[in-house]
C-alpha cells in the first residue's frame, strides 16, 4: 500500500482525520510494505520551505522518525514511473505531484490510501480512502 501524503502526515501527526478503513490497513501492513513515495518528501519538504506546514522537529529528523515507522519503505521516482505519468490513462487532474503518486502506486501494484476525492474517484488506481 502506498499512503498519500497527506495521508502519511495525518498517520503521524493527527490520526483523527484519517477514517477507519484507513487506519486498519495502515496498521495492517505494519508487518509488510507501506510504501512511500519519494515525491511525497519532496512535496512535505516544499510545504515547509511555503510555510504552509510547520513541523515539530527539523526536516532531517521529521524524515528520519517518518521513514523509520513500521513497514515504511521508500519507493524511488523511477524512469517508467516519470513516464507513465504523462501518460495516465483517461481524464486526470494536471497536478504533477497526484500525477507521480498515482503513477507510483499504479507500478508497485498497491493500493493508495488517499482521502482527494480527485484521486479516489479516478478509476484507473486502487484507493483506500
């Protein structure tokens, strides 16, 4: 499974906002694979550079203790993963960061725990919103 961002953000800071189904599966594949993109760094680091989130440690901490949770594994951005994502198939929204996080979930064959209604209302990836 691969969490969203915001996802990954609320699992460690506010779990409240995340929904049951997606806390279970989180928990779940504690003992397996949650991967999570390279681009949702990038996005969380950008956020923070915009002030549009502020973290309670440094970012080099924050990803220390956030890639250390159980089953955390950190999927790379990838050739094919740059490439599939200009070429999704049917109507997708143009925000290149939903674009490569879809993309990542759709080539590890995992489902994506998101709670954007863009996203989970796309038919051509699994979701767990």
């Amino acid at each position: 499974m691969l969490p969203d961002t915001h996802i990954w953000l609320w699992w460690i800071h506010d779990p409240s906002q995340l929904t049951q189904l997606q806390v279970d599966s989180l928990h779940q594949h504690e003992n397996d694979v949650i991967g999570v993109s390279i681009f949702s760094c990038w996005e969380i680091a950008k956020l923070v550079q915009l002030q549009r989130l502020d973290l309670p440690r440094s970012l080099r901490e924050w990803f220390t203790l956030a890639l250390g949770y159980p089953g955390i594994r950190l999927f790379q951005l990838t050739p094919d993963i740059v490439i599939e994502s200009t070429q999704l198939p049917g109507m997708f929204h143009r925000d290149p960061a939903d674009q490569i996080i879809v993309v990542t979930a759709r080539v590890h064959g995992c489902p994506l725990v998101t709670s954007d209604r863009k996203i989970s209302q796309y038919p051509y990836v699994e979701t767990i919103a």
